[in-house]
C-alpha cells in the first residue's frame, strides 16, 4: 500500500536477492508460505478488481493472514478533507462512488493486519514531506500507529528505513517475519526504533569498503587522486 510514494522502494526490493522477489511468488523457499502480491503498479489486477482485494481482506475473506509492506510518508488527510480533497486515494467505494483514501484503508487494515512494514525513509519517520512547513502534516508509521501498536500476530511495527532501502534489508525481515508468523521461527528482535535489530545493529560506515583509507587518514584531496 502506498501513502506519499515515489515508488522507489518498490524498485529498490525488486534488485534483492536474498530471497529474490520471485522465489517469494513461486513459495519454493522452505518454511515460507507462497506470497500473493497486490501491488498498485505490478499487480495484474486494476481498478474495482484490485479494490475488491482490499474489501476482502477487511471482511476476512481471504484465505490466508495478510501482510502490510506500506510505501512512502503517512498524510494527514483531514486537512485535504477541509477543502473538499485527498492526498493519496486508492479505489472507489463502490455502493457510494466515494474516494477512498490509503489513510482510510490503513485504518481498516491495520487492527487484522498479520504484520505491518513500513519500508523506506517517508514510511519509517516521514521522509521530506515531514519536513517543518510542510501542509501535509506527514509522519511515518509508528508516528501514527504509535509505539505500542501490536499486529492480530502480535508483531510491532516494523521499519525498513533508507532512501531508497536496500532491497535485501525489506527481504530478509519479511522473511523473518513470515517463518513467525508461519509458526517456524521466534519473533524478530527489533531494536529501539522498530529495525531489525539484526540487520541495523551497525552503521553502514563500518562495513563500506573504502572505510579502511578513512581509519588511516587516506583521502582523495584533487580530481585523479586514489
């Protein structure tokens, strides 16, 4: 699901290869259910049949547990409403004709929600248009869902920061957080902001393959040094 997205994060996850993205679909990887993906872009479904996924999973029609991988910043929609509009909208009420907003769909979703990530800079703490000023009133997820937010499995939100992320950090959580929820592994351990502790524990700095010239004072000081 997307709030205010670039679509980055998408592309970003698509380059991944532990477990690649299609190994997911196929469900060939041991201990790990077969993923069915409703995806705004890559989705074969469009319009009311892809909406109808939605209305399914909020009536408990589906016949599986489903995941929440949110995309891009949170929108305060009630100011939009103020002036008639909305932020970000995906599908049609279809008995009333009405708009419905991603905002509103995640309020729907989220308490029956297996597990909710939140993938990317603008989906974790807000991204740019959380900036000061900015009249969307933006936040991330555990902003809006608060920290103490529990899925329908007991799993707190889980944030998959970066701009774009790295495709195999969303990978490997899901993963991780799929073997719970398929009763073959404990839950994930996060850290204080909601990453895979895992995954986040050290900086990117230390495991960058030009930190070594930094530790011994090597740096390029003109055009052409090495």
């Amino acid at each position: 699901m997307v709030g205010g997205s670039c679509d980055g994060c998408s592309v970003a996850v698509t380059g991944g290869t532990h477990p690649r993205v299609e190994h997911l679909l196929a469900g060939i990887i041991p201990g790990l259910p077969r993923v069915e993906l409703v995806h705004t872009v890559v989705s074969t479904e469009s319009g009311p049949e892809w909406v109808h996924n939605l209305f399914m999973a909020e009536r408990g029609e589906l016949d599986a547990p489903y995941v929440i991988t949110w995309e891009g910043s949170i929108m305060d929609e009630s100011v939009a409403a103020a002036t008639g509009g909305y932020w970000m909208g995906l599908g049609d009420d279809p008995q009333t004709g009405r708009q419905i907003s991603s905002l509103e769909w995640l309020d729907r979703l989220a308490p029956g929600a297996a597990a909710i990530i939140a993938i990317g800079t603008c989906a974790t703490w807000g991204g740019i248009p959380s900036a000061k000023g900015n009249v969307t009133n933006s936040m991330g997820m555990m902003d809006y869902l608060g920290k103490d937010y529990r899925s329908s499995f007991g799993v707190p939100v889980v944030n998959i920061p970066g701009c774009s992320p790295i495709g195999d950090n969303y990978l490997e959580a899901a993963s991780a957080t799929l073997l719970f929820l398929n009763g073959l592994g404990p839950l994930p351990e996060f850290d204080e902001l909601g990453r895979p502790a895992w995954l986040f524990g050290e900086t990117v700095h230390r495991h960058c393959p030009r930190a070594g010239y930094y530790e011994e004072g090597v740096f390029a000081e003109e055009y052409g040094d090495k």
